[in-house]
C-alpha cells in the first residue's frame, strides 16, 4: 500500500530515485513508527511522514517523523553517534530510528571555507531569563558586514535590514520575549545543534538558513528548557555588536547594549527535534 511520505530532492539524491520510489510505493516504508524527532508514535498510512537521512562518514540510517514536526531532509552526524543509534535499534530496539536498507551514500565532500573576504554567520547559545523562566536562545552574528545579494556592499551592512524583511523584529527591550516567526524552525537531533531552517521558496519544504559544518552540543540546562517549551528565541545583531561571551550574563549584557543601540533584532521559532 503507498505510504504518506515525503521523500525530499536532497534525500531521493543520497538514496537513489529506485530507493526512493520503493519507499513511496509502501515496500521498504513502516507502518507504524516512533517520530525522531518528538519520540512519539506515527503511521505512514494514516498521516504525512517526512524521511530523514541521518549521514555519517561511512554509515547512513533513514529515520521516520511525523511531517508537521520536522521537514524531510538529510541531516549530517558524527559516525560515532550514527554507529550507536545503529546499535540502539540493532540490539534493544530503543531510540527514534527506524532502520530501513538506504545504499550507502558518495562520500560528503569537505565543506568548503569562505572565499576571502565572505562572512560567515557565528553562533551562540545561552539561557535568557525573561519573565521569570529561563528560556533557550541562539544569538547569531556575522563575522563581517553582509551585504544585500547582487550589491557590491559599499552601502553599509544590510544583515538587520535583510532579517526585518523575513519578518524578524527589532528588539528594544531584551527583558520580553520576541513574537513568533512562521515557517522557520531550529533543527535539533540526538541532542546537538544542527540548523535554522528558513521556508523553501514557492511553499516548498524548509531549507538551512544557518547550518552547522559539526553539529554543535549545547548544554543538558538549554536542551531541557527548550524540549520543555518547544521554542527557541533567535537573536540576530551585525558584526562586532556581541562577541564571544564568556558567560550567560555578559552575553545579556551584550544583548542589551545592542538593543539599546538600535542593533539587534529576533524571532521565536519551534524547536524541530529532541
């Protein structure tokens, strides 16, 4: 019987438009399965399934998630974290995996470094207390100016400018919690750090705004609060206004000297994963 999936270009890249079309027509799909990403039960024949390709340096796992928790995709990890879920699943049937036969994929290139002169988004995670709870935040800020695409950028720094118009807001007042942003989403799975996801042009599956070249760990304290709300707040303010904070409360304090200055915008976003 075919199955509700969605099988992303990316994913149907590393496994093979035959692989692909297998799974679609019901033969190497589950049933049932549990959500890699809220852990919870799913059934492929009664609602929309994502396919996720979890890569490794040698080892690649297909995983199952319901549609409306995380978008189709291939998602890069550590092969020692993919050869422990492998085990988890081979030996106790734990976790959030579901092993399917996935061709092993070509080997991933290298990502390739900035060209001279190209910035490149940095990214922080802290704890912000913001009335009275602690809440998981993500500060993002280039490592030069960033200009609009096809300008020179001679103008000045467009990155704020760039984000108010994906409907980020300015922050005024770092002691209130910025509005929602539809359509985006942070990326979290077996624990690390993987991406912010932006909406796909023409109403079409999420695609990275910032993806990590290593999926970055945080700590057990933010992990906690933001599987406890589900969502994360995304600061964003140009080069040179944070830095590299040492603690949580001197990156409040930078925070709040770049909302002061008119340098600092952001958006709450659900978490996608665990």
């Amino acid at each position: 019987m075919p199955r509700m999936l969605d099988v992303s270009e990316d994913v149907r890249a590393e496994i093979g438009d035959q692989e692909a079309d297998r799974l679609l027509a019901g033969e190497n799909a589950p049933g049932s399965y549990d959500c890699t990403s809220c852990r919870t039960p799913g059934d492929t024949e009664q609602e929309r399934t994502s396919t996720v390709l979890f890569v490794g340096e040698e080892t690649a796992v297909l995983a199952f998630a319901h549609a409306t928790c995380i978008p189709s995709q291939v998602v890069q990890v550590a092969e020692s974290e993919l050869q422990g879920a492998v085990r988890s699943i081979t030996g106790d049937q734990a976790g959030g995996f579901a092993p399917a036969p996935v061709p092993a994929p070509a080997p991933l290139a290298a990502e390739a470094g900035p060209a001279p002169g190209q910035a490149v988004l940095g990214i922080t995670s802290g704890l912000l207390l913001i009335q009275g709870e602690l809440r998981p935040a993500l500060v993002v800020e280039p490592t030069a100016p960033i200009a609009r695409p096809g300008t020179t950028g001679e103008g000045g720094d467009d990155f704020l400018t760039l984000l108010i118009e994906q409907g980020f807001g300015p922050v005024h007042d770092v002691a209130r919690p910025p509005g929602q942003l539809p359509g985006w989403s942070v990326l979290l799975a077996m624990g690390q750090l993987h991406a912010v996801l932006q909406p796909g042009t023409g109403g079409g599956n999420q695609v990275a705004w910032w993806q990590a070249h290593q999926p970055l760990q945080v700590t057990d304290g933010w992990r906690t609060a933001a599987n406890k709300s589900r969502t994360v707040l995304v600061y964003a303010a140009p080069v040179g206004s944070i830095g590299q904070q040492p603690r949580e409360d001197l990156l409040r304090d930078a925070l709040e000297k770049a909302a002061a200055g008119g340098r600092l915008v952001a958006a709450a976003m659900p978490l996608a994963g665990t």
